[in-house]
C-alpha cells in the first residue's frame, strides 16, 4: 500500500515539472554560444546570429538576441572568438549588454 502511494506521488510529481527552463531552451542555435571551446574549428570565418522572443504576460516577456564571430588564426595556433548578447525582459526594465571575447587553443595530437 505505501508503495503505491509513494509511486502515485511520484508520478503526479513528474507531471508538473518540464525538462528544460523556457529562457534557457535555445541558447544552443550557436556553437560559440553553447561553448566558446569551439572558436575556430572550423577553420573559416563564421559568423552566426540568434534572435529569441519568449511571448508570457507583460512581466514574463523578453527578447534576446546573440551574435557571434569566430575564425581560426595560424599565427596564434588557435581560434579567437567574439560573442555580443543582449537581454531585455520586465518590459524593459531588466537590459543586459555582454561582448565576450574567447581564445580556444588547438593541438595536434
């Protein structure tokens, strides 16, 4: 009996929770922005953009928007990356401005 009660909590528990945080589900659409490890591995200039609109009440609404550029550089044996985002939510009230420049070192084993 207190087997099957703990099951069915449980299971009306896995019901109510979600996998993933909304803000955070498509921050993949860039590789510099899931890893800044990957700046120039592919060995050519690349340049990739990611816009996000997460539709909610007034409160719960926010626009972010990514911009990265990366390129492969023999010179420093590695690739160098710069990466713009921008955040605003609360309309409005919350804007966050970042610029990240990353170096990702390459070795040939």
């Amino acid at each position: 009996m207190l087997k099957n009660l703990l099951l069915s909590f449980a299971c009306m528990g896995s019901l109510c929770t979600l996998a993933q945080d909304a803000y955070f589900s498509e921050y993949n659409t860039s590789k510099i922005n899931l890893n800044p490890a990957f700046a120039g591995s592919d060995s050519a200039f690349v340049l990739s953009s990611a816009n996000r609109f997460h539709p909610g009440d007034s409160f719960e609404r926010s626009n972010s928007f990514f911009f990265s550029a990366d390129n492969y550089f023999h010179f420093l044996r590695g690739g160098l990356a710069i990466r713009y985002e921008n955040l605003r939510s609360w309309e409005g009230r919350i804007k966050t401005n970042q610029v990240h420049l990353s170096y990702a070192a390459h070795f040939e084993l």
